[in-house]
C-alpha cells in the first residue's frame, strides 16, 4: 500500500504539469480562433476601404506622375535626343525619329490628345504639332531637319525639343514641380517659374488661411457648449479645405481655393496630372498638419 502511494505521488507533479501543459495550449487555440473570427468580421469593411477609398487615392495620385502616353508616341524620339543638351544643335537624327514616330501616330484624334498633352509642358507645342503632323511631306526629303524648319521655324527653339527630350519618358515630374511653382528649364535643371506664374503656392497658402479662419470662426460661436475642442477645430478646417464652391461664387480672384484648380484641371482642362499633383501636395500637407497638431495635443495632455 505505501508503495503504490509513494507510486501514485510521483506520479502526481508529471500530471499536474501535462494538465496545464494542454490548458494554455486550449487557451492559445481558443484566443487564435477568437481572433480569426474578428479578423473575419471586420475583413469586409476592410476590403471596402481598400478598393473604395485608398487604391482609387493611390491611383489619382499616380497620374501626377504618369506619363504613359507621351512615353509610347515618341519612343524613337526620345531615343534620339537621348544625349543631346541644349543649347547644341538638335541632330539630324531627332528630326527624322520624330517624323517616324508622328506617322506611327494612329488616327487624328490620338494625335490631337497627344498634342494636347504635350501642350501642358510648353504652351503652343498643340499648334505646332498638329501643323507639322498635317505638312508631313510624303517623300523622304534630302534633310528631315530642313522640311520641319520649313514647316515651322519653331522647330528652331530648344524648348520643345526638351520637352520631348525630357517629357516622354515613362515618368514625369513636370506636374509636381508645377504644383510647387518650379519647371524644368531646356538644361534640364529644376529653376523657379517667373514671378508672374507662381499661382499654385501662394493659392495653397491663401487656402489654409480661409481654412484657418472659418475653424475658428466656428470655434468661438460654438465655444459656450463645445466639448472636444481641438478634435472639432481640426475637423471644421479639414472639410474647410476642400471646399470652395462659395468662394467661386461669391468671391473675387483671391478668394479662390486650391481644390477649385483641382476641380478646373479636372473639368475644363482635362490635365490630370496637374489635378494629381494639386492632389498629392494639398493631401501631403494635410498630413504634416494632422502630424503637427497631433504631436501639440499629446504634449499638452503630457504637460498636464
């Protein structure tokens, strides 16, 4: 009998311990499958964000950049001027590859859509192209170069040899610079456009400051009964600035809002990728406030 006891009670820890061995296993499998299940609940309204709102943004955002179009017409001609650098003379070759790549072109309204595109890097190059398109003679001339002179003596000007020099490749960032009032000069270096069209800035400044203004209007007439201030001042200014419908009615020149370019790039001009990039700085900016704003709001709760 006390042997068997003795037997029984050496045996007792080695149990107790496998016991709570297959516990926690049973608890870690449970806790797994709970939070299987509310991954699963909430997968639905995630999926929704994802293809409803953040992959529409991530696509609007990269038309800032896209330069597909331009990239696929005028593939010999950027081919071509490759290691050309103005002020050099544009070579033989560049002419004769854009002559190629204009009659690759097909049909007339291609041809008018990619004119159009070129025309938001260098204002004219539709005329001109669209001309030079139409003269095209049909026999191979002694110099390509002088038939497009002929055509037009615009052909002369550097510029809009570098704008297919640096404007068709598959990426562009002649759009964001313009969001920042800079260019692209004949060079190829990043300057600063002339005092007379540096619009995009100062009407990024002027729409946080009627942004600004209207959150704290509001914040004063709702102050007595307010509760959470800093939360409603940032929300108030967030719809404030994307809305501009009452400053386009009522208001003068300076009153205008960078979401009003936004919508007239998008409706009227037809350039996307300048209402991308109006997009992605106005969107950037945003978050740098939200960032600023969140980081004063901890530490003043840590001030506390």
């Amino acid at each position: 009998m006390q042997s068997e006891r003795a037997n029984s009670g050496d045996e007792n820890p080695a149990v107790a311990h496998s016991d709570v061995f297959d516990v926690r296993k049973s608890v870690r499998r449970s806790q797994r499958l709970s939070a299987l299940r509310n991954s699963a609940l909430v997968l639905p309204l995630i999926a929704l964000l994802l293809f409803a709102f953040i992959v529409p943004i991530l696509l609007f955002m990269y038309r800032s950049v896209d330069n597909g179009l331009l990239h696929r017409s005028f593939p010999q001609t950027n081919a071509a001027l490759e290691n050309w650098v103005a002020p050099a003379e544009v070579p033989e070759g560049a002419h004769a590859a854009l002559v190629a790549d204009l009659k690759a072109i097909p049909g007339s309204s291609e041809l008018a859509v990619v004119a159009r595109n070129l025309n938001n890097f260098e204002e004219g190059f539709r005329s001109l192209l669209m001309k030079t398109a139409n003269r095209i003679p049909y026999d191979t001339p002694p110099s390509w170069k002088d038939a497009l002179i002929d055509i037009d003596k615009r052909w002369l000007t550097p510029d809009y040899w570098a704008v297919l020099k640096y404007q068709t490749g598959p990426l562009t960032t002649a759009f964001v610079l313009a969001a920042g009032d800079l260019k692209q000069d004949s060079d190829g270096q990043i300057i600063r456009q002339p005092p007379e069209q540096r619009l995009y800035i100062p009407l990024l400044l002027r729409t946080f400051e009627i942004s600004f203004t209207v959150a704290v209007i509001c914040l004063l007439l709702g102050y007595p009964t307010a509760y959470v201030i800093g939360a409603g001042l940032m929300f108030v200014f967030i719809l404030a600035l994307g809305y501009y419908i009452t400053p386009a009615l009522v208001g003068g020149p300076r009153d205008q809002m960078i979401s009003y370019m936004i919508t007239y790039h998008v409706n009227e001009v037809v350039n996307w990728g300048m209402a991308s990039a109006l997009g992605l700085m106005l969107l950037v900016t945003t978050i740098i406030l939200l960032v600023i704003f969140s980081r004063l709001v901890k530490l003043k709760h840590f001030m506390r």
